[in-house]
C-alpha cells in the first residue's frame, strides 16, 4: 500500500455545479464535461455529483467514456464531442449518445448505425469558427445540414463552437459573430452551445443556450481574472508521506544530473510521488509542496517515483509526515494553477495526467 492519498471531494463538485448554474441562470443550459475520467478525478462519480449539482447534459470525448457513463447506470443525455470510429456508431445509436459532428461522411455511417439499430441519433453540428480544428467551415454548412435532412433516422438537435482565445475579448467576438451569422440562418429551438468555463465567466455574451463547463466544476480557475471569477471549491486534495530525512552539507548535489546544490547545511524530504503518478518533470527545482501549512519547495530533478523537498525550515520532520502535493489543506494551499504556471503547462495538465496507479478516496458522496 502506498503512503500517497487522492481525495476527491464530490461534495465540492456539487457545490461548484450549483454555482455555475446560478451564474448562467435559469435561461441557460449547463453541460457537465466528464472527458479524461472526469479530468482526473473519476468520470462515474463526478458525472452523479454533477447531475445533482444541477448539471443539465454531460460530456465527453471519447465512445468509451460515453459508454462508460451508460454502463454505470447513467440516463442523462450524454454528447460525444468528438467523431467517433465508424465501427461505434452502431453502440452510440443502441446507447442514445448524442454526437457532434462536422463532416458528411460521419453523418452517413451514423444514419445508416441508426437505420440498422433502428434508433435515432440526435446530432450537434459544429461549426469552425476559427479554431482551425474540428468543424465545418461557415461557407459549407448549409451542404452538410442538405446531408442531415437525407438521413431520416438522424434528429439535429444543436449547434455548436469553440472558441480558441476565450480570455481574449476581441478574437472571441469575432469568432461569436461568425457562429450567430451562421445559427441565425438554421432551424429555430436548436440548442446553441458554444462558451467554456473560462468563456462563461469572461464572456457572459457567450452563454448562449447552453455553456459546457468542466474545469470549473472541479475548481480549477483557468486564470480567469478574480473579479469576474465564481466562487470555486477545490475538489481534488493530494497528500503523500515523507519516506526519508537526511541531512546534507553545503554543496552537496541532489538528485540526477546534479542540477540543485545545497546553499547550506540543509534538511532533506524524499516523497515517493515522480512523473510516473503524473508529477510535471517541469517542476524541478521549481515545485512547491506544504509540510504542517509550511510551503517548501522541490529540489532536484524530478523522479520516476519520488521527489526531494528542501524541508530546513520546518522543524523536527519526520518519516511519515503528510506533505500536501496539490489541493487544501491545513491552511495551505497548493493551487493546480500555481503548479502549472511553474511546471510551464496548461492547469488541466495537473489532474489528468495522475497515474492510474493512484486510487481515488471519495468523500462528500
């Protein structure tokens, strides 16, 4: 057993659900993004606290995880943002997934998976508004939406976006006007989705019909500024215990290619937690980490399976002692958008890239 905790407060992801939908009020539709296992903190029990929480529609990216959702009991609609093979579109039709789509031929294999299963798949249509990804250019809509209206066992029930720049005012107002330039020439009563978290508390303009949140529902801020940004709990708390204390003089290396040096006589903390549970390699000689609501800082490269921390400064450590990795604890806190900002990454980076190694302890259930 390993001396390291994952926990993961549903109670919070409740609570943060309810915040959403209180900002986006009662005109607009939450959909709850469950992709990559919930960003890390488990996509069925996430998904349930979501729903709860108020959340309207879930989402994910990939078959799996829809049919992940639906295996676990799971009757809330669920959108697949991303085109699926065409060998699963038979299981999204038996399994009532709703699909995002953006190109004619996903639009034929998942008519015909309807006709066969004899179910009719509700379809989002995606428009590229500037993303340069997935989507169908402003200029071929009206072909694809010919294509949809040919496929009767296929129902168009939304329309959608994504925006590349949401903290950016002015390249996300010009990506809102190609989209509304194009929805206000479809069928009216299609759900027009198109804000992300960060876009929903930056943007209030892009609310539209329905945002698809998912950061802010496990507390991560996405460097939103403070003034326009809800009020958040954070759901994910990472704890690992000190596995050895030693004492080095000053001068002495620690750890692969001696990139740290001790300017003193110095107390170290090995923690058996490194890149392979998802620690950030980008956080060597650069992470922080808090011993008893003390913050202190990771020395040395960052390993496989442990990472050193400069504890000099927190008296009488000791093998066992808790060290708080991410999350809140004790008074302090080690925030996933700190982490990311020195490990150089994005903040989802943080809790989706946790190894599967870890068990998650829930509570708040």
């Amino acid at each position: 057993m390993r001396p390291v905790r994952l926990e993961i407060d549903l109670g919070a992801i409740r609570a943060n659900t309810r915040t959403v939908c209180e900002l986006v009020g009662d005109a607009t539709e939450l959909i709850a993004v469950i992709k990559a296992d919930a960003y890390g903190h488990g996509a069925v029990p996430a998904a349930r606290a979501a729903l709860r929480g108020g959340a309207h529609y879930l989402a994910v990216a990939l078959v799996d995880e829809a049919l992940e959702l639906r295996a676990a009991g799971i009757t809330a609609p669920i959108i697949l943002l991303t085109s699926p093979p065409e060998e699963a579109t038979r299981a999204l039709a038996r399994q009532q997934i709703e699909v995002v789509v953006s190109d004619a031929t996903m639009v034929r294999a998942l008519g015909e998976a309807a006709s066969r299963v004899r179910r009719a798949v509700r379809i989002h249509l995606k428009i590229d508004t500037g993303m340069g990804r997935q989507g169908v250019r402003p200029g071929e809509v009206f072909d694809l939406l010919t294509a949809l209206e040919n496929q009767p066992g296929l129902k168009l029930v939304g329309v959608c976006s994504q925006l590349s720049c949401p903290l950016d005012r002015d390249v996300s107002a010009e990506q809102l006007r190609v989209f509304c330039e194009v929805t206000d020439r479809l069928p009216s009563g299609l759900l027009r989705h198109l804000a992300s978290s960060a876009a929903t508390a930056v943007l209030p303009e892009t609310r539209l019909d329905a945002v698809r949140c998912g950061a802010f529902l496990y507390g991560l801020h996405l460097g939103v500024p403070e003034e326009v940004r809800p009020t958040l709990l954070t759901a994910m708390s990472l704890q690992a215990q000190v596995a050895l204390v030693k004492r080095l003089p000053a001068g002495h290396p620690v750890g692969y290619g001696q990139t740290w040096r001790a300017p003193r006589d110095v107390v170290i903390a090995l923690v058996p937690f490194g890149y392979a549970d998802g620690y950030q390699p980008g956080l060597s000689n650069r992470g922080v980490a808090a011993l008893r609501g003390r913050r202190v800082k990771v020395v040395g490269s960052v390993n496989m399976d442990s990472i050193c921390l400069d504890v000099t400064d927190v008296p009488d450590v000791h093998p066992g002692d808790e060290v708080l990795l991410l999350g809140r604890d004790d008074g302090a806190i080690i925030a996933a958008e700190e982490l990311a900002q020195l490990a150089g990454v994005a903040p989802h980076a943080l809790p989706t890239q946790i190894s599967g190694r870890l068990s998650r302890e829930y509570k708040g259930g």
